[in-house]
C-alpha cells in the first residue's frame, strides 16, 4: 500500500479531564483488569486492595494512563453486563482517584452507560474495542462527555472473532474502517481520537504481523494518535510455543517495533519494560 495522502501529526496531545497530556515521546498504559478472568493470570484482581497496589506499581514505573477493564474480551469469555461492570469500576476509580488523584485513568467498556458513569466519576478516557459497533449510543455519549476517544477495530465479536478470521488486504480493511470511524467520531464532536488497530481481534498471527510491519500508515494516512495493545498476546506466545506468564521478552521486541513504527501508546501488563523500551528508543532518536 502506497500513502496517497500524508497528514503530518506534529507534538500530539490529548486533553484529560484538563490534564493536556504529550504524546510527542510515546507514552505508556498500564493494563488494570478488575475482573477473575484475564487471559494472563498476572492481571486478574477483584479486590480493591489490589487495584490500588496495581495503580500505584503502574504509577511508580512510568505508567502516563491506568486502563481499567472489568470485562474479558479473551477469545470465548463470558459477556459482562453493564451493571456488573459499573459495580466493579465505580468503587476501583474512587479508591483510585483518592490515593492518586491527578491519575488519569482509561476505561475499557464498549458500553455507553458504562462511560458516562465512569466519567462522571473521574475517569478521563474512554477506551472501546467495538469502535462503537456494539452500542450505537457509545460515540454520541463520548461527543457529549468531550473526552478522548481510542476505538479499536475488531472483526466479529469477542466469543468468536478469532474462528475464522478472514481479509483479502488486512491493512486496507483496518485503516478504512478507522477512517469511517474518525469521520463519525468527528460528526459527533469527538476532538481527542486515538487508533487501534485491534491486535489479536479477530486477525490469525500473519494478520497482526503484517499489521506491525505497517503500523506506520496509521499515523502518517489516519493523522491521529496510534495505541498499540499487544502486550503477553498469542501473536507472541503461540509463535514462540509458550505461555502468557512467559511472553515478556517478546512482548518488549514487538513494542520497541511498534515505538520504531511510530506508535503514541503502548497498552501494556508490564509497565517498567516498556517505559525502558521508550526511553532506550527515545535515546536512539536523539
């Protein structure tokens, strides 16, 4: 695929709750799951105790945004309804915000209602690995509630996205629906739009390789900020024959490959190695 139009993306920033937070060096988000049921067993808590101490390991190790979830979208997980995931993110923001308050959290929902309660309660971001697809209410809230907006493509549904993932040109297919969705997001007053390319949604390992190999083209054809989420993922460990707990080094190769194709995000588990992976590219840039 050949740029037809680049759009320059000069010292982005993005406005969190009136935080202007700098992308122009990639910053890092630490992945909070308030949920039993990650795929990577390191990150499963419920307790909020251990939300705080997650937060507050994030926080010390470099970590510019905590991304909250209390919904699995592991291949096959069990659909969380919005109630139950307002009753497991209301109580971990608060406790958050009351030992960090100037932290800027993200919250992982694809649920409008979720979004507009959480937001109202401190959280700063809105993270939507559905792009809106599964509420259409998701990116006219978001317009309303003015926060950033990071939209994810996936294709199919987290129960079964990864049976038969299928594209005839994947990079194609991903940056034109971002594209729609940017045109829709903006229509809807949406200012902050950060792109996702969805890892590991609905794409076979060739799929997400060919995709990093041309992260690039999102920021330079898109002209927005990129998050890549591909941290302990089976891009990693099913290529190398090994588990989640074991995918950290090759979680570390495939970010410092994303920060040299120009990523603004990187949405990790382990934040201190990719705040090192910044700092060693940041270096190397200088």
């Amino acid at each position: 695929m050949k740029p037809d139009h680049i759009h320059t993306l000069s010292a982005p920033a993005i406005n969190c709750r009136g935080q202007l937070l700098s992308l122009s060096t990639p910053v890092v988000m630490g992945i909070i799951n308030v949920t039993t049921d990650s795929f990577y067993e390191g990150n499963r808590m419920h307790e909020l105790h251990q939300v705080v101490e997650k937060a507050r390991q994030h926080l010390e190790e470099g970590a510019a945004i905590l991304d909250l979830g209390a919904q699995s979208t592991r291949p096959g997980a069990e659909v969380v309804g919005a109630d139950e995931e307002l009753h497991r993110l209301l109580p971990a923001i608060h406790a958050i915000l009351n030992r960090f308050p100037t932290a800027i959290i993200s919250i992982d929902t694809w649920y409008a209602a979720v979004a507009e309660k959480t937001v109202h309660a401190g959280a700063a971001i809105i993270n939507d690995v559905s792009a809106g697809d599964m509420d259409e209410q998701m990116i006219p809230v978001v317009g309303q509630l003015q926060v950033p907006y990071i939209a994810m493509h996936m294709q199919g549904k987290p129960a079964t996205m990864q049976q038969q993932p299928h594209y005839e040109d994947v990079v194609s297919e991903v940056l034109d629906y971002l594209k729609q969705k940017l045109a829709v997001a903006r229509a809807a007053g949406i200012k902050d739009f950060i792109a996702d390319p969805g890892f590991g949604f609905g794409k076979t390992i060739d799929h997400n390789y060919t995709l990093l190999k041309n992260l690039h083209l999102f920021k330079d054809l898109l002209g927005i900020p990129v998050l890549t989420g591909i941290s302990r993922k089976s891009m990693i460990y099913k290529l190398l024959n090994i588990t989640p707990v074991e995918a950290l080094n090759g979680t570390t190769v495939l970010n410092t490959i994303a920060l040299q194709q120009g990523t603004h995000i990187l949405r990790v588990h382990d934040v201190k190695a990719a705040v090192e992976a910044v700092r060693i590219m940041e270096k190397m840039k200088g």
